[in-house]
C-alpha cells in the first residue's frame, strides 16, 4: 500500500471534470483530485489536467488521491470551451495522432468542421487522418463527394478513408493505423464514432444513444474523454462528440500559419509569414487560389475562420493574462 507522503507517477486516462483517474506503471487506476490552479501558457482552461498527461500524485484517504504535479507535454489538443465562451476546454495530451470522424450522410458532411478541427492539430503537427465513416450507405454521389473532399485533404497531406461498422470496409487499414500508437478520436455529434470505435475493438462497449428517429443511427453519448487500451496495441482517447467548434482564442496569424498549404506558399508572398493572405500584394497563396491550385473551399474556410478572430478579438480583451 502507498504511503500518504510518497510521490507516484501516473497517467491520466479519464477526467470527468471533478476527478481524474490516474493509472500507474503497475496497472492500477486511482481516483484523483487537483488542488491549486494550473495553466496552460497563461490561458484559463476549464480541465487544467486532461487525459493523457502524464502527473505526480500523493496518496490521499482509502483509494483516492491528489494531483500535485503536471510533468511537461511534448503535445497537446485544445477547444474552445463550448460553455464557457473566455476559457479553453484541453481535449488530450502526449498524443501520437488523431483520427477525425466525418460522414458524407446521416448528417450531411460539413467540410468547414474538418478545417476547424485541423486547427486544433495542427500547431504541433500532429499527424491526422479522416475517417469517411458510414460507407455502406453512400450512394455513387455521395462517393462522388467523398472523392473530392478526400483529394483536397490528402493533396495536402492529410490521411483519409472510407469506414463501415457493418461492412467492415476499411478496417484492416484503421486498425494498422492505430496500432501501437496514442490515438485523439474525434468527430461531430452523430457521425457513429462510438459504433466504429466499438467495431475495432469488440468488447470496449463505449455506449452509443437511442436510434434517431430520421436517421436509425445510433447518437453519440460520450459524456467524458477516456483513455482506452486497444488489443491489438496503443491506445485511444474517445472524446465527447463537437458540435460547434469556435476559436476566440486564435490570433489572426495562428490561422495564417496554421493552415498548411497557406504556410508552405507564404515563402513567396511578398510579406513572407506576416503575409495575412487577405487583400496583401503579390500574396502567392492569392494567386494559387487564381491559378486552381488552392482548394476554393478551404480559402472560404480560412476567410470565415479570419471574420470570426477578427470579431472576437480575445487577445486584446485579455490583456492582463
């Protein structure tokens, strides 16, 4: 049995926003609470500890614990806090990769959410790849769309796939995917990721809700972020569906250089990485977008995403952080 005054090492593999369960080398999960207040780069997050963190903690009472360290993240995935508009909501740390859900039906793709959440990965490059799942329902159109999203994500060199819970196609090229790796597992409300996730690993039983009356389809109920073992090797973080994903934490130029493509052609610009890609002169990323060689869509994307920073403008409001 632990002592009250011994330091252990864990990691986080569940926060329920109260607590967090902390597994140790030897296997053993601990409930845990944090005392005093953490940060993250001066910002004001609603989970100063996320899944995935690695932590110091004290033994405290029968089975229980208290957090007094956060060891240092070689990554993490922030939100903004869909509750609470000034704070951030951190989504997973120490991650290998993620993999985003999406579906061309039940309900219809929004190609906006995957550049939004590409924003989240993308400041410390974490590789993602796209799951188009529901495959065994698409129809030669809704391929059609697939195709085309999926040549604009993979041209920049983004991972995506077809994925089916009842056909099992694209299994077998998930299932390497995660092999052996720390996984983020993200998707849209509704999109099936509890079903999917459910049929790469038998036996996991992450719930799914009740069918949808207009689409059959089981709804996506995970309350809180998880960390789970995979049988097969590595793990996964399943985290809660996103319905909305905004970004009043951003400045203009984190979008700038955050979009990949736009950060690749800036080198030509004439303002090189200050270059905001809007109405600058002699801004390659402009003319890529003349010449067809800029995806249409993901600039509209990038423009939506500059009008919303430039309507919140957090940063000047939190001068004092």
């Amino acid at each position: 049995m632990e002592s009250h005054g011994k330091i252990n090492k864990g990691t986080v593999v569940k926060s329920t926003g109260s607590w967090y369960n902390v597994r140790g080398a030897d296997g053993v999960v601990t409930q845990c609470r944090i005392v005093g207040k953490f940060r993250l780069n001066k910002m004001i997050l609603t989970n100063p500890v996320g899944v995935g963190d690695e932590v110091e903690w004290q033994k405290e009472g029968a089975g229980q614990g208290v957090i007094k360290k956060i060891l240092p993240r070689r990554n993490y995935v922030v939100r903004q806090s869909p509750r609470q508009l000034h704070h951030l909501h951190l989504m997973a740390a120490n991650i290998d990769q993620a993999l985003l859900f999406v579906t061309v039906v039940e309900p219809m793709l929004k190609p906006g959410f995957i550049d939004r959440f590409l924003l989240t990965t993308e400041p410390h490059d974490v590789p993602v790849r796209i799951v188009f799942n529901k495959s065994d329902l698409y129809t030669p159109d809704a391929l059609e769309v697939y195709e085309s999203v999926r040549a604009v994500y993979t041209g920049i060199g983004y991972e995506a796939q077809l994925f089916s819970s009842v056909t099992g196609e694209g299994r077998e090229e998930l299932t390497n995917f995660l092999k052996d790796k720390i996984t983020l597992v993200s998707g849209q409300s509704g999109v099936g990721k509890s079903t999917a996730v459910n049929a790469l690993q038998p036996g996991l039983e992450i719930k799914i809700g009740e069918l949808s009356g207009w689409s059959g389809k089981g709804q996506h109920t995970t309350t809180f972020a998880e960390m789970h073992p995979l049988a097969f090797g590595g793990s996964i973080i399943d985290t809660p569906g996103i319905k909305t994903l905004a970004f009043n934490n951003l400045e203009l130029m984190d979008i700038a250089h955050n979009f990949r493509e736009f950060f690749v052609l800036s080198v030509h610009c004439r303002f090189g990485g200050a270059c905001l890609h809007l109405n600058e002169p002699d801004c390659a990323v402009k003319e890529a977008l003349e010449n067809g060689e800029v995806s249409p869509t993901r600039y509209d994307h990038y423009l939506q995403l500059m009008d919303e920073v430039k309507d919140t403008n957090y940063w000047e409001r939190h001068k004092e952080l």
